[in-house]
C-alpha cells in the first residue's frame, strides 16, 4: 500500500493493471500493439463499441456554429491562398471578393 496526498492508504498498483494511452494518438498498447480504444475494449473484454456523441459536445459544437465565420472568409490573405489551390471555385461566391479595397 501506498500513501496518498491525505496520508492515506491507497492500494498499489500493480503493472497488470496498467493501460498505457498514446495522449497523442489516442490509442492503446495492449499485448505489444498499438491500437483504437474500441478495439482494445474487444480483445481485452469481449466488448463491442458504437460511436455517439455526449450532450456537452452537441452543445458545443451547437455554440460554434452560433459563431459566423464570414470575416474568416473575408481575410484577403486567407482568400489568396484559396484562390491559390483552387477552391475558391467550389465555394458559393455570394458576397466574397479577393480585395478589401
């Protein structure tokens, strides 16, 4: 056992009960292999994953979406380089202009 920062006894772990996470990558070394967390939880537990998304992340990205991106689009730097490679065709052009003058 070992002490925590209250001096209490806290139960000491032991290298099986380790998981080490790629904070990177996010992804899981199990066995020698590098893999997704979802597939680790299969072999490891027999556990099968679906994808959703938690109610904080729906908020936000509701919030992002809230904020206009038009000056973004405005930046004549910005609509240089996507002149530049070509996708400022792909884009609606409604109210774009490559200068500010």
């Amino acid at each position: 056992m070992s002490d925590d920062a209250k001096g209490e006894s806290a139960p000491a772990v032991s290298t099986e009960n380790l998981v080490t996470l790629c904070a990177w990558s996010n992804t899981v070394r199990h066995e020698g292999e590098w893999m997704t967390f979802g597939r680790y939880l299969e072999r490891r537990f027999g556990l099968m994953t679906t994808h959703g998304i938690s109610p904080k992340a729906i908020e936000k990205l509701e919030a992002e979406d809230q904020v206009p991106a038009a000056g973004a689009l405005k930046d004549p730097k910005r609509l240089a380089a996507i002149k530049a490679i070509g996708l400022l065709d792909t884009l609606p052009t409604a109210g774009l202009t490559a200068s500010q003058d």
